[in-house]
C-alpha cells in the first residue's frame, strides 16, 4: 500500500477510510479505558460519560460502512486495496461491539454504585489491563500495517481467556461461601465475560490485519489452533478445565 | 511508483497445467517484429474448454502472443515466431501446416465488428461453404441457424437473414462475428479486446456469450478492461513488457496476486 494509485482521487478515498478507523478505534480504545477507570473507581459520572459516548462509535461505524461501500462501487478495488477495504468493512463491527461492551461496563458500574462495595472488583482491574493492551497493540498493527504486531496481539487472547477461567471460578466460590454477594458477583461476572469478549473482537481485528496484509487467513498459517470462546457463563462448566 | 526494472526470472503463479486437458502448450516463444523483441520467452499451458484471459498495458505483447496462436502474425511483414506452439501436441508452426485449417480450427473475433458486406446468413455460411462443410443447402441453413442460436443472435435477425450484416447494431455485429467463427466448428476461439467498442449492454451480452460457449469452446480473451478479464474468465495471465508475468486462476489474481508487478497493475498503480 506504499505505492500511489495512478488516480489520486482514489488514494483520497482510502486516507478517508483510514483516518476513519483510526478515530474509531482510538474512540472505542478510550471508551473501554474509561469504563474501567470508571468500574475501578466508582465514577458513575465517568461511567455515564461512557454510556453517552457509545452513539458517537456507532456513528463512525455507519461512517466506515458509507465509505466501504463508496470504494467498492465507485473504485472496483483489487488485490491488496479490496483486502483493505473488505477487513476494514469488518474491523468497524468489531470495534462498534468493542464500543457496546464498555458502554454495558459502564451501565454495571452505576448498578454496582448502588450495591456494597466489595474488593472483589479488584480482581477484574488485571484482566483488563490485558485487554486493554491486546486492543492497543492491535489498532497500533492497523496503523502501521505491522504484520508481527498483529499477531503478538492475537497471540495475547489465550492468557486473557486463562484469567478469565480463574476469576469465573474465583466470583463463583465467592457465591457459594457468601450468597450475600451473589448480586454483585454476578455483575462482576458478567463484566469479566464482557472483557473477555472485548478480547475476542480484538483477536478478530489482528487475523483481519494479517489477512490484508498477506492475503492469507491467519489460522491457516499459525501452529496453534484457534483459542475457543467460552459461550456459557456457568462457572463448572468443561470449559474451564 | 513500483519498479519496473525488475528484472524477469521465470513466471509467478502456475503457467503449467499438470493433469490438465491442454489445449495450447506453448514453450519458449520469442516474437520479433523486425529488430523490435515483441515478446520473450513466453511459456504456459491453456486448458480446453474455459476462458483464458490475457490482460497487461499497452505494448506487453498480450495481442501479439494471441495472434501467435493462430499464425496471424504470418501476415504482418518483418514478424519472426521462434519457439514451439502445440495445439493438442501437433507444432502449429510445423512446414506442413495448412494455415487455414489451422484458422478453422483457431477462429478469431477482432476488437471492431467486421461483418463481410453481404447478408446475415452469408457472413455465416461463408467459412462452411468454403471449407466445404455443408453437402446441400439444408444443411448450411442448418448450420448457419445453430450458429446464429449459440451466438444468442437468432432471436434477433431470423427475420431478416438477407439484410445486410453491417446495417446490424455494433453489439449485433459482433455477436454475428462470433457466429461466422463458431460456423467452422472451431476449437478455439481467440478474442482481442472484444467489447471494447461495444455498450455496456451489448458488453454483458457478449460476456454472457462466452461464459455459455466456454463449455464447448476454448477461449482465450485479450481484454484492457480488468473487470472483463475477473467476470468472465477461469485463468488470467498477466503480461509486462514482453514478458509473462505472473499465470494463475483468475480470482487468484484479483484477489492475492505475487507478483508486485501484477498487483501494482490490477490495484491501478501504474500502466
């Protein structure tokens, strides 16, 4: 992509699509962010800042979308442009659902305001400080079309699944030793699946940044298999093994 | 800007067709008009029966190589084919070829609609009459019928078959050229850039026309349009300078090329 169109116009049209991502990503980055600041301090003002925030991510979306489907009709993208644009199209879906899980972080947080506190919100701050950097590194790979950057973001979802497993097991030990806390467990819960699931998307973005850059499907080329995604929130449940 | 310097070792992509039934094997051919190296070592399989296309800018030697693959550069004065050009193994350029029945069976479609200035049906029965294909007259009507029918054009002119050819639209005309090829029973047909002085209607019909006939029919297609070379063809193979580049399945080509030339020319990079 470091060569310019013969149409400048066209160069216009993908900076367009880019700088739109970017602010994006770099939007749907601070939204999560400030919803753990916000769970981590009780901040209900930040946390209903966040939930406001969440039309602005969704109107970028819808702004991707409009160019995506400009390019693709206007241009008739080939090659590595069609790629771009083709994993763009999806990297804004996964950014706006990266955008819903902090604004639904940041609901929690004003029900958790009304609950006992409980140092149990601690053990949530960890997993997503890893999410955070696994988002971080992965909008860094986009904009600097990093190939390595990609895939040591992709390869940072498996531990954030393993520390997920262990908080699940952990709230629900809590629940059965205290059922007074059942409550607030449960939104911890839920929080802790949100930032797992804020993962996921991310992993998504890195094995859509491999594939525009090398024109390959990430899994088909890593030695691992696919880390799977916990559906179920039962805390015995196999996959927690 | 890309490098156009790069220098030319072997093709990208899989110009070889192993297990394939082949209709063209080309090796090692070099074409020179006069002092001029038109094309240079150009090598690939062509399959039977599916489209082939051949795209590239402007002077890459794309019309030169299809013309090649029925001698029609015979014609043109200063022109020199080396190298070897099998059609199902037997050297189109072997002493004994009778050239124009190598013609019958490699028919060609030209870029503007030539219609002979005669009638619609004789524009079609010219080439079985003179090879002598048809024994009586039901037959050539026969002939110049279905001819008329697999070119999509029946329909269309089977009222008026003794109206000139060339009082036909420019989309009619060169589905009545595609005809007076598909008379003679060819088993190739080479196309240069088709559509390129057709509508985008007459365009879509012609494209349909040779999805349709790729079943029967080995077609290879010179195209500028890149569109064109993804809608209708099975293997794209790109040419630069002389020299191909890169030969692979069509959508390969579109979608993940190798070759950085190839990629700078369909991304619309350079040429």
């Amino acid at each position: 992509m470091t060569d310019r169109h013969t149409v400048r116009s066209y160069d216009e049209d993908l900076k367009g699509l880019t700088a739109t991502i970017l602010e994006m990503g770099a939007l749907a980055e601070s939204q999560f962010a400030r919803a753990a600041k916000a769970m981590a301090t009780r901040d209900t003002a930040l946390a209903r800042e966040v939930i406001e925030g969440d039309a602005r991510v969704d109107a970028l979306e819808r702004d991707v979308n409009e160019r995506s489907i400009r390019l693709l009709a206007l241009r008739q993208p080939m090659a590595d442009d069609l790629r771009y644009i083709i994993s763009g199209f999806k990297i804004s879906a996964d950014l706006e659902r990266i955008g819903d899980y902090a604004a639904n972080l940041g609901k929690r947080v004003l029900v958790l305001d009304r609950l006992p506190e409980t140092p149990l919100v601690r053990e949530l701050e960890p997993m997503a400080d890893m999410a955070l950097v696994m988002l971080r590194d992965t909008l860094q790979a986009y904009r600097d079309r990093d190939i390595d950057r990609a895939m040591d973001a992709w390869n940072q979802d498996e531990p954030l699944d393993d520390l997920y497993d262990v908080v699940v097991k952990k709230m629900s030990g809590v629940m059965m030793e205290d059922p007074s806390l059942i409550g607030a467990c449960a939104h911890l819960m839920f929080i802790a699946r949100n930032i797992e699931r804020i993962g996921d998307h991310a992993t998504n973005i890195a094995e859509n940044i491999y594939f525009f850059i090398s024109g390959l499907p990430l899994r088909m080329v890593h030695p691992k298999p696919a880390p799977t995604t916990v559906e179920t929130d039962t805390p015995d449940g196999p996959e927690t093994e | 800007m890309i490098d156009q310097s790069f220098h030319y070792e072997g093709v990208t992509g899989h110009p070889r067709l192993p297990g394939r039934d082949i209709k063209f094997s080309i090796n090692d051919v070099n074409v020179y008009y006069g002092p001029k190296h038109a094309l240079k070592n150009v090598g690939l399989d062509i399959a039977s029966r599916e489209v082939t296309a051949f795209i590239g800018p402007s002077g890459c030697g794309k019309s030169t190589f299809l013309r090649s693959l029925n001698r029609m550069n015979d014609l043109i004065d200063g022109c020199r084919v080396e190298g070897q050009v099998l059609i199902e193994g037997e050297d189109i350029y072997a002493p004994e070829v009778d050239v124009v029945e190598l013609r019958a069976r490699v028919g060609m479609v030209f870029q503007k609609p030539n219609p002979f200035p005669k009638s619609i049906y004789e524009n079609v029965a010219y080439g079985p009459r003179i090879h002598g294909i048809a024994r009586s007259r039901d037959e050539l009507d026969g002939i110049v019928q279905s001819s008329l029918e697999r070119a999509g054009l029946w329909k269309e002119v089977r009222d008026r078959l003794d109206a000139p050819g060339t009082g036909l639209s420019g989309g009619q005309q060169q589905r009545l050229c595609i005809a007076r090829a598909i008379a003679v029973s060819p088993e190739v047909i080479l196309m240069d850039e088709p559509c390129s002085a057709l509508d985008p209607i007459a365009t879509a019909k012609v494209e349909e026309l040779i999805d349709e006939l790729s079943g029967n029919y080995t077609i290879i297609i010179v195209t500028h349009s890149m569109q064109q070379a993804a809608r209708v063809s099975q293997r794209t193979a790109f040419f630069h300078l002389g020299y191909l580049i890169e030969c692979e399945q069509t959508d390969v080509i579109f979608m993940n090329p190798q070759h950085p030339l190839t990629q700078g020319y369909i991304t619309g990079r350079f040429g």
